[in-house]
C-alpha cells in the first residue's frame, strides 16, 4: 500500500479474540493491511486481566477502516 504514515491507530477493540480477526479478514479483503495487538497476553497473565484486543491499521487507512467496520455492523443489525 502506499502513503504509509507510519503510524499505527487503533481502529477496533474487542473482548473475544474471534472478532478481531474477522475484522482483521475483512479489511484484508479490502486492501487495508491491519495488525493485532495483545493477542498473547492471556497466555502470559490469563483473561481476567484483558482489557480487550486491539485492531490497529495505519493512520492514513483508519477513515476507510472504520467505513468498512460500520458497514458490516449495519448489516449484523
């Protein structure tokens, strides 16, 4: 992709681990190269201490990250 900024915002976070890579499928299919956070620690600490996981895209992407997210919550509704 071009027009990196470098810099990664969180574009999604969420209790169930399954839900992060869904999104994570979804903007993939879209162009929008996307990294999850905080996947591990429930290994390292257990779950009682996760906050959530953490979707995070590049800044430059996160306008149309956060489109296509709303998108699809709409059509769940």
């Amino acid at each position: 992709m071009e027009n990196h900024s470098n810099t990664l915002v969180t574009v999604l976070t969420a209790s169930l681990i399954h839900q992060i890579h869904i999104a994570k499928t979804l903007l993939a299919s879209r162009g929008i190269e996307s990294y999850v956070f905080d996947e591990n620690i429930t290994t390292t600490i257990g779950t009682a201490y996760v906050d959530g996981y953490k979707l995070e895209v590049d800044k430059s992407d996160l306008e149309r990250a956060q489109e296509i997210l709303a998108e699809i919550e709409e059509d769940n509704s």
